[in-house]
C-alpha cells in the first residue's frame, strides 16, 4: 500500500473527491449537504463553558469514571490509520465527541491512553474549541494549531476525523470549522471542502494506476497487522473495483488478492479461497460461503480470518447488520476462539482493543 506521503500532492484533492463522486447523490444529497449555520454565539459560549466544567470534573472525583471503549483512528508505523478502542472519560454526547478527537492529537491529554506503536495525526497543540450535532452532522471547531499539519498528511487529517466521528451513531456527516470560521478547502494542500464529510472519502485510500474514475466504485477491507509487541489488529484499506460487480463479492475479493507488499499489512485469505455466494436476506444476515482446500472438515479457522470477513461485509453493505459464514459447505464454522461463525454474528461495538 502506498503511504500518504508518497501520493502526489496534486492529487490530493482528486483523492477526496474520488469515493464522494461516485457514491452518487443517494449519500450525499441535498438535505444533508444544505448549508449548516453556527451555533449563536451565546448558545456557543454556554457550551465550551460546559465542556470547561466537564473537563475540570474529569480531573477529580471522577476522573476515573470510563464509558465502554469508543473508536477511533490512530496512525501506526507504518503511517496508516486503524482503529483502536481507548476507554475515556463519559459525558454527554458532545462531550464524547470533543474527547474523540482529543485523544487524534499528537502527544494530547490523552496520549499516555494510546497503545504502543500508535499517535495521534492532528497537530501538537491542536485544540477542539466546539463539538455541536445538527441532524446527524457532527460541527467541528478547531484552533488555528489545527493547520499546522504537513501538506502530505492532509488526507490522513481528514479521514482520522471522519472515521473517528461516524463511528458514532449519532453522526453520518462531519462539518470543519477552524477559529469561527467554516472551512470551504482545507487549509495547507486545499483539498475542496463543499460539502459534509462521510465514510464515502474512503480510508488508507489505494489508487490502481490508469484506473477510470468513471468506471470503479469504492470498497473497504479489513487486513490484519500486529503492534510491536505482536498483538494483532485490523486496518481498513479503501481500493477502487470495477463499477456494476456485486460490491461485497468485489470486496471479498480484494480480501483474497491481499494487501500490497512492504505496508505492513498481513494476508487474511489465502489466494486458493473462492467466493462460491453470497446471500443478503431480508433479516440483514448476510451469508458467506467460501471454499478453501486448505482447511478440513472439524477444523478450527483463525478468527482473525473470520472477524476480517465479518468486518469487511458488514462496512460495505449498510443493510447488514449480522453475518453468517459457511466454509467448504459446512455450515458449522468454528473459529480457533470457539466461536461459532455460522451462528449470525454481530460487526463489534468496538475495534481493536489494545492493551495499553
């Protein structure tokens, strides 16, 4: 896979605009890209005003009190975002975001709270001065530190804040403001900002060279990785597959070509797995059956291999909300964490929980 750094500078606004223009107008339309107004200026104040309190209590008493583990993108290694669960601070939902993005900042309040191996990729005294939530869009305020990020990160930027955010149930799209102003273009490689930002600006973005914009759609797969003391991840990677073919099938597919040499990433399928179908029922189950010679009847199958398949299907398909998976036509998978994978099984709350 190819690192941000190595992307053409040029190309940075094409790269974003890529997965938006082709998800059409059904992912983006007109209500949700409608002009969103600040927050009043009084309601505004009121606000940070609450986040001082919410930040001062997290000092104190219950400075200890934690929600169950949130999401979020961190940058690893080898330069690639993946999701890590942390455990931080509850509160409101606004005030859940605010720590959300807190913790992207490099050596933040929270980075003692990161596992080995991962930093945040917003700038060092980066500040969130407002979190607010407007139908489903997340309003992001940010200090002027925010623009001190290098031009080559400036997708990693934008992806690590939208991931991050729409993780949340209670946010589809992401509004950037920096000092009380609303941003039309990011402000160092002047990637265009026209409208709300979702998952659909991809993730780890891989580009086929010669590849027809016109012609693809995007799919996210999850590949595997391990930290520095070994313990294995996931990492989503977004490729460009033909237009028109089945897009879980398509991202399968991808599974089974692997990830690109020298990023880091591990192979999840071997190249002899064959996708024999897949069926989406009406439930939101969607079954997988796969054949694969190198596994026998009875035996256990990596559950880094299973979870990988459950979380690719379940982030291309939007309907699917279990999956089931079949191999070699046994319809008793059990994976090596005795889990049983034919049974549905559910895309988890929380990715990657890393002990720190």
């Amino acid at each position: 896979m190819k690192s941000l750094s190595k992307v053409h500078l040029s190309a940075a606004a094409g790269l974003l605009a890529v997965p938006l223009l082709l998800s059409g107008c059904s992912l983006l339309g007109s209500e949700r890209a409608a002009q969103i107004d600040p927050p009043p200026s009084d309601i505004e104040s009121q606000m940070l005003q609450a986040s001082s309190v919410v930040n001062q209590t997290s000092t104190g008493k219950n400075a200890d009190k934690k929600s169950d583990p949130t999401t979020v993108y961190l940058e690893n290694g080898q330069g690639l975002l993946a999701p890590v669960s942390l455990h931080l601070p509850d509160g409101s939902k606004e005030g859940k975001l605010n720590r959300l993005l807190e913790s992207l900042v490099q050596d933040g309040s929270y980075a003692s709270a990161l596992p080995d191996g991962f930093k945040g990729i917003l700038p060092k005294g980066t500040q969130v001065t407002n979190v607010t939530l407007k139908n489903k869009v997340a309003i992001v305020e940010f200090n002027k530190e925010f623009n001190n990020y290098k031009a080559e990160d400036e997708r990693k930027v934008l992806e690590a804040v939208t991931w991050t955010l729409t993780g949340s149930k209670d946010v589809q799209n992401v509004q950037l403001w920096v000092d009380g102003q609303q941003l039309s273009e990011m402000p160092v490689a002047h990637t265009p900002l026209s409208q709300p930002l979702n998952r659909t600006v991809g993730i780890n973005l891989e580009l086929t060279p010669g590849a027809s914009v016109s012609q693809t759609s995007p799919v996210t797969v999850y590949f595997s990785a391990a930290t520095p003391s070994g313990i294995p991840y996931f990492v989503p990677v977004t490729r460009l597959v033909p237009s028109g073919e089945d897009v879980v099938k398509s991202a399968l597919n991808q599974l089974i070509q692997g990830p690109t040499l020298g990023d880091g990433l591990e192979q999840v399928l071997t190249s002899n797995t064959a996708i024999d179908s897949v069926n989406a029922a009406k439930d939101g189950v969607v079954t997988v059956s796969l054949t694969d010679d190198m596994f026998t009847k009875d035996q256990k199958i990596p559950s880094q291999l299973l979870q990988s398949l459950v979380l690719t299907v379940t982030e291309n398909n939007a309907s699917a909300s279990k999956v089931k998976i079949w191999v070699n036509g046994s319809k008793e998978v059990l994976g090596d964490d005795d889990k049983n994978y034919s049974e549905p099984v559910s895309r988890p709350l929380a990715l990657n929980d890393i002990p720190i």
